[in-house]
C-alpha cells in the first residue's frame, strides 16, 4: 500500500483529493519561482511566494501527517524567512539548493501518483546553503 493509499484510508477522500490538487500546483510552480530568484527585481516578490508555498505545505502535510514532508516544508520555510529578512541577492548556491528542494518534492508528488510509499529524503538536502553571501 503506497502513500495515496493510507491517506484515503485515514482521511476523508475529499480531504486528500483537495490536498493532492493544491500539491500538484505548489510543486509545478516550484522550479519556476527558484528559477526567478535570480533575478534581482523579483527577489522579494518571489521570496515572499515561495514562503507561503512551502509554508502551505508544511501545514497540509502536518495535518495530513507526512512527517518527513512537513520537516523538509519546516527547514525550507526557515531558510526562506531568513532569505526574506536579509533582503540580499540569493546565492547560486541557494538556488541549487532549492531546485534540489523542489526536485525532492516533485519525487513525492510521483510517489502520490503511483501510490508508493514516501521516498525518503535525501539527506544532502539537509545541508543548508551559504544564504548571505
């Protein structure tokens, strides 16, 4: 029984439906957004969204409780409010991080898709970036 599976099985059906819509967008915006970061004019803007994407998350997938998916939303979330109050230009190496990041939840929005169970995270992921450079 994969992910998909237990969470129909513990949760209303519309609650998960819902919750995996709302992923899938998140998810397909992600890579966009981290790709924007580089460009200075929409630091703030794009900072600002991905914060609540992640923040989004993190409160879903505490409720629905996939434990290492609202961890990585937690530390992700910390890292971007820290971005958001240094108000300088983000790292390539940040930015690597977080396509990474994005990379990680794509492979969980797979694991939805085919009713795997939840892959595990990538412990490198872990490693925060260099953010003030």
């Amino acid at each position: 029984m994969g992910i998909r599976s237990d969470l129909e099985a513990s949760f209303d059906f519309e609650i998960v439906d819902e919750f995996l819509d709302h992923y899938s967008l998140m998810v397909d915006s992600m890579e966009i957004m981290i790709i924007d970061l580089q460009k200075s004019e929409m630091h703030d803007r794009v900072v600002n969204e991905l914060f609540r994407v992640f923040h989004n998350i993190k409160s879903a997938s505490g409720y629905l409780q996939i434990t290492s998916m609202n961890k990585l939303s937690a530390f992700v979330e910390d890292a971007l409010e820290e971005l958001r109050n240094s108000k300088k230009p983000v790292t390539q190496e940040t930015i690597d991080w977080l396509l990474q990041i994005s990379d990680m939840f794509a492979i969980w929005q797979d694991d939805f898709r085919q009713d795997r169970p939840i892959s595990k995270i990538n412990f490198s992921l872990l490693k925060l970036p260099d953010l003030d450079k």
